[in-house]
C-alpha cells in the first residue's frame, strides 16, 4: 500500500495560482501512476491531472489543460500540481491518488482506478 501526504492548498484570489504536493512512500515498482481528483461541494470527484512514474507522461482534464502543470521529483518520491490563473469554479477539496501503471487507464482520470488516496487539501478560489 502507498501512502501519500499531502501539502499546499489554501485561499488564493481569482487569477493567482497555488502548489500542491504529494509525497508518496511504499512503492513497490517503479511504474506507477500519480493522479490529482478534486471534490467540490454537491458534486461528484472529478479527475485533474496524471503522471507515470516510469516516463514522465502526463494526463489532463479539459477544465485544466494550460492552466495546470503536473510533474515529478523521483528522488524526492513526491508530485506537484502547479495551478495557475486559477478560477473560482477550481475551488475544492483536492486528493492525490496512486496506483500501479498497469491498473489503471491514466488518461481516463477515473477515480475507481486508485486504490490509494492523500488525505485530501481544500483550495479556495475567492475574491
């Protein structure tokens, strides 16, 4: 099982932008796939963004494509989510989840996929 800490997150204005991380740890192979859900309130989970540990690939939704940059830090075991020009319509409670290359179908950005969850970290987006 892989656990995940979360960080970053907060309250920016509309336009600003925000970090979040995810350190990983329990990684039982090299390929594996890290994706970013977020939850607002009254509404299902939705995919964000994915990166394969093994190549660097990287996945987006559509709400966040050129606004949003996925990357990885091997040595650090950790995924970022660099979330610029950032829009009211962001806010919500953003998890990182992880689970091995093969399970999962990373464009896709289904929640089912992953078995491993962070803990979850509110970003609000308000004037």
């Amino acid at each position: 099982q892989v656990q995940l800490v979360q960080s970053g997150g907060g309250l920016v204005q509309p336009g600003g932008s925000l970090r979040l991380s995810c350190a990983a740890s329990g990684f039982t192979s090299d390929y594996y796939a890290i994706a970013w859900f977020r939850q607002a309130p009254g509404k299902e989970r939705e995919g964000v963004s994915c990166i394969s540990t093994s190549d660097g690939s990287t996945y987006y939704a559509d709400s966040v494509k050129g606004r949003f940059t996925i990357s990885r830090d091997n040595a650090k075991n950790t995924v970022y989510l660099q979330m610029d020009s950032l829009k009211p319509e962001d806010t919500a409670v953003y998890y990182c989840a992880a689970d091995l290359l093969w399970k999962v179908v990373p464009g896709l950005l289904r929640p089912s996929d992953y078995e491993d969850w962070g803990h979850g970290t509110q970003v609000t987006v308000s004037s």
